[in-house]
C-alpha cells in the first residue's frame, strides 16, 4: 500500500486505537482492582486505583505458591522442548530424506496424531501413567508433552527439510563424516529458523496447558501455573482483589517475554502454520 | 516474512541411475534408521497406543474397576438419549461455528487495519494479539468478573456509567446468553492470533497488483474482493483449519468459566468427557463421547481441507 497518511489513513487511525482501548478493558478492570484493597473493590471497582496498594501482591504470591508453580511450569516447559527439538529434527530428517513407501507412510502416521484429539487417549494414558507410578512427577509431564506435540514438530521439521538441498549433507558424507556428525554438525543449524518456530509454538502451548498437568499434577508440588491458579482463584473466589493480583503475576512472566521477544513470536505464530 | 515460504523450492536428490557400486552409495546417503526410532517410540506410547485402546474401550462398559466386558453399542445408544451429552454436541458445534466466523471476521479486519500505513501499527499488533499467548483458564477467570452480575462490576457498570443501565445481563448465569458469553471471551482472546496469520498472508500480496489494480479504476472495495482476497485463499485455509479444531475440542475456558453451566447450558463435548470419565467414573461412556468427537474432528478437517486447497488453487 502506498498510500500516504492523509485524512483516510488518520481516520483509520483514530479506529484502530478506540478499538484497541476497548479491547484493552478487561486488562485495566484486572490491574485497577489487583491495586486496591477490599473496601475500595466493594464500593469503586472499577475507578481509576487512587490509593494503590501492593497488599493483594504478596498475599498472592505466598498464599497461591506461585514461586514453587513458576519452577515447575519452567522445568517441564524446558525439558520437553530440547526433547521435542532433538527427537523431533532427528525424525523428520529420516522422514525428509527417505523418499520411499516406509518413510511415506511413517510421515503420515505422525501427521495423524495432529488430528486425533487427545481425549480418545486420554483415559488409558492416565491409567498408563498411574500404574508406571508417575502421577505428580515432572518425568510423566515431559513424556506426555514430547510425545502429543511430536506429530506437529516432525511435520514443521519435514516441510522445511524438504525444501532444503541435500548437498550440504552429501558433501559432509563424502568428506567422510558419520550420519551423525553430518546432521548435527551440518544440517541441524540449517534448521534455525524452523527451530525457533517450533520452539516458539510449543513453549506457549506446554506453558498454558491445563487439562493434562490437571488430571496428573493436581495436588501434587509439581503444579504448574495454570492448574495453581485454578486452585487459588477456587479457594479465594469471593476476594477479586486477591484473586486479580494472582493472575496477573502468573501472566506476567510470559507477558514479559512475548513483549521482549514479539517480533519472532508473531513471525513464530504466523510462519509455522503455513505448511 | 514467513519462515518456510521457500517451500516449492525442492531440490530433490536425482534419482541413482548408474551401476550397483553408484547406488550402494546413494542409499547409504540415506540416514539410519535409529534417526527416527526415539520418536517412534514415545509418539506410540504417548497417542498411537493409548488413542487406538480408546477404541477399543469405548465399545465396553468400564468403570474403572474391576473388569470390563464388551457391550456392543450400547454406549453410542445412551448417547442418543442423554439430553446433556446431545446438548453438548449442539453446543460445541454452535460455539464453534460462532468462534469460525467472528472470530476470523474480526481477525481479517484487525489485520486490514494494521497492515495499512497507520503510525500506532506496530504497537497495535502486539496489543492485539497479546492474549493469545496468556493461559485460556487465565483469561475465563478474568472474563468470570468482567461478566459479574453485580450491577455495578465489569461490563454492567461499564454499560450504567454510559446509560445503558438496561443492557445489564447475568451473562454467565442466564443459561440463553451464556454459551455466546463464554464464545466472546474466546473471540477476544484468539482474534489477534486470526490477525496475525491474515497479515503474513497480506504481507505476501505485491504492492504492484495493487497499484496496477488502482491505475484500472478499481476503488478499494473492488480492489480488496479481487486483488487480496484471493491471494488470502492460504491465510484463510490455516485460520479456518485452526479455529475449527480449537472450537470443536474447547475445554478449559469453558471448565474454568462455567463448568458447563448454567444447568448444561454451556457443556460440550470435551467437558462431558472429562465429567463422565472422572466424576461419574463411567470411563467407557467417557471414551465413546470421545471417539465421537474424533470423527467429528477428523471428519470436519479432511472436508475443510479437500475445498479450501482446491480453492488455493484456484486463486
């Protein structure tokens, strides 16, 4: 569009930030009434927090242990990414490069698992983990998130292995290096772009997963964000200015990051799909 | 601007054609196959084989203790005649037709607005689609107070303080307004994630197509509905494919809002799953809705997919 900023374009403008302001809304109702204090949520919820008070704050964050939930929730969001990364790249480049009826067919057996909602496993799965002794512990969640999001890593993977020549690889075979030392030494920092996608995507994913860290860590230590906030805003519902204090500092550690990093998680969301 | 826009771009290996000595060589190119095997294996344990006993338990009447014996159909019959599980399939479905409309509706008018020469266009962007990256239980628990009866909390007093004191709703609590209550919150936090994939697609469209589009005398309308909406045809496929999945198995928001009330006024299928499975321990009950549901998934995914490409195509 060359258009140049006249009348139109500042009309548009104006749009644009009424619309962003509305839509902000419940972000301020959120951060107005975590200021205050019971008295004034009671009587002005809504007004402009004149008084501000961090009380909500650290009542908050001992009595929701969100320190305990924000080290869980980054150790199993960590592990299973290099997991997932690792186990994922090395299968789609077998997949990638062996153009016959076997890697075909294994290609499409994982592209399944994208489809297939995981509730039809769901109940055998947590009877699997259960009888193995894993309920409540970090090893069960990380097997958990590497295998339910190997389907759609191996198929970003492939699609862009696919597209890359394999005469980098050949020449390092032909230099006399190992399969081995050939991907990792060669291929696999060719794969940064997509590997930063994958990332990107899985991270938001295992982060604000809930229904499987419910079903396996509720009540345990190793709780993660989401699945303590869900007992938190149970056990103090009828207190908004607690409750809104908690959400907000569980929401902003990924706040920060995406703010940090904004411009590769969009590029991340918006590049990775296109498959 | 998209990572794996390089995609047609194959250079495939030449097919080995020389003598026996030459193709041993080519196939050794081939990596081995413990590459894929890890991935293999925990993909197998973790959906292969605990999706495939699902099956096979959905046919039996398991309550999760003791044994269990096969019944046939019968789980698929209680299902025709459970009112809350044939409320949830209505209600999943018009939750996700909603969410498919609005949603992307929003998200292509957002990405419209932004993509233009505005000066808040980056700072836009980011608000927009910063829900997205915020836990959904996280965002229902917001939206639970932003619809607080109360006259005087959330939205309600939002609409006194501008005279329209007579909108007020109990938006959660009146079972015919809930289901579109719990499909706003969820509009407002994916409509952003819409947008952004409709930029990416904007973003491929060339500026010559448009500009020679105005040098014919096409007003914008025209040069929108014939120049960039087709062009669009990828960007719609992802978000359409996208939103559809999500609404179909949409679990927690509605789990963390409503729990599937007022009554079963906000159920759906992945709700009634969890409840059959671990409230009423009716596990094989349980994985029958859930089979269903992964039909319904399949089923709604392969069509969409077969018109959408052939569209692209065409485009």
């Amino acid at each position: 569009m060359r258009l140049r900023y006249g009348f139109r374009t500042f009309l548009l403008e104006l749009v644009m930030i009424a619309a962003a302001v509305a839509f902000l809304f419940p972000v301020y109702a959120l951060v107005a009434m975590s200021l205050k204090d019971k008295q004034q949520v009671a009587s002005s919820p809504l007004s402009f927090p004149t008084h501000p008070t961090t009380r909500n704050y650290s009542a908050a964050w001992s009595s929701a242990s969100l320190g305990d939930a924000l080290l869980n929730s980054t150790v199993i969001t960590a592990v299973s990414l290099i997991a997932l990364v690792a186990l994922g790249s090395f299968a789609a480049y077998f997949l990638a490069r062996c153009q016959n009826r076997l890697g075909y067919g294994l290609y499409v057996l994982f592209l399944l698992g994208i489809i297939l909602p995981f509730q039809l496993g769901m109940i055998p799965l947590f009877r699997f983990v259960d009888d193995l002794g894993l309920l409540g512990s970090y090893q069960g969640m990380i097997v958990f998130y590497t295998g339910i999001q190997l389907p759609f890593t191996v198929f970003l993977y492939t699609g862009f292995i696919r597209a890359l020549p394999s005469d980098y690889a050949n020449a390092a075979l032909i230099d006399g290096a190992g399969h081995l030392q050939a991907f990792t030494k060669v291929v696999f920092p060719l794969l940064r772009p997509i590997t930063g996608t994958v990332v990107i995507l899985n991270a938001v994913f295992i982060w604000n997963d809930f229904l499987t860290p419910l079903l396996y860590l509720g009540g345990s230590s190793k709780e993660t964000v989401p699945v303590r906030v869900f007992a938190f805003v149970g056990q103090y519902v009828s207190d908004n200015g607690l409750v809104f204090a908690g959400l907000v500092l569980a929401a902003l550690p990924i706040i920060v990051i995406f703010l940090l990093l904004q411009r590769y998680v969009i590029k991340g969301f918006a590049g990775g799909l296109k498959g | 601007m998209t990572l794996i826009e390089d995609e047609p771009i194959t250079l495939a290996t030449p097919a080995p054609v020389a003598a026996g000595g030459r193709r041993r060589r080519l196939r050794s190119r081939m990596p081995p196959w413990w590459f894929v095997a890890p991935a293999l294996v925990v993909y197998g344990l973790v959906v292969l084989y605990p999706s495939i006993s699902g099956m096979v338990y959905a046919f039996t009447d398991w309550s999760g203790l003791g044994g269990k014996s096969f019944n046939g159909l019968a789980n698929f019959r209680q299902l025709a005649h459970d009112d809350a599980a044939r409320g949830s399939v209505r209600n999943t479905v018009l939750l996700t037709v909603t969410i498919l409309f609005v949603q992307n509706g929003v998200g292509l008018l957002l990405a419209l607005g932004v993509h233009a020469l505005i000066k808040s266009r980056a700072l836009l962007r980011v608000i927009f689609f910063a829900p997205a990256v915020v836990s959904p239980v996280m965002v229902a628990f917001l939206w639970k107070y932003i619809y607080d009866p109360a006259p005087d909390a959330g939205l309600n007093g939002i609409l006194g303080a501008v005279g329209l004191g007579s909108w007020r709703q109990d938006w959660l609590g009146d079972p015919s307004i809930a289901l579109w209550s719990v499909a706003f919150m969820v509009i407002w936090q994916y409509a952003g994630y819409s947008m952004v994939i409709f930029l990416a697609g904007l973003e491929g469209v060339p500026p010559e197509l448009q500009e020679a589009a105005k040098i014919d005398g096409a007003g914008t309308f025209r040069r929108f509905r014939y120049v960039t909406w087709p062009l669009l045809a990828p960007a719609l496929t992802v978000n359409l494919m996208l939103s559809t999945i999500g609404g179909l198995k949409i679990f927690d928001q509605v789990y963390a809002a409503t729990n599937g009330g007022p009554g079963y006024a906000t159920e759906t299928l992945s709700t009634i799953i969890f409840k059959q499975a671990f409230v009423y321990g009716k596990l094989g009950y349980s994985t029958a809705i859930a089979l269903v549901l992964a039909l319904f998934v399949a089923a709604v995914s392969l069509v969409q997919l077969y018109y959408l490409r052939r569209r692209e195509v065409t485009a």
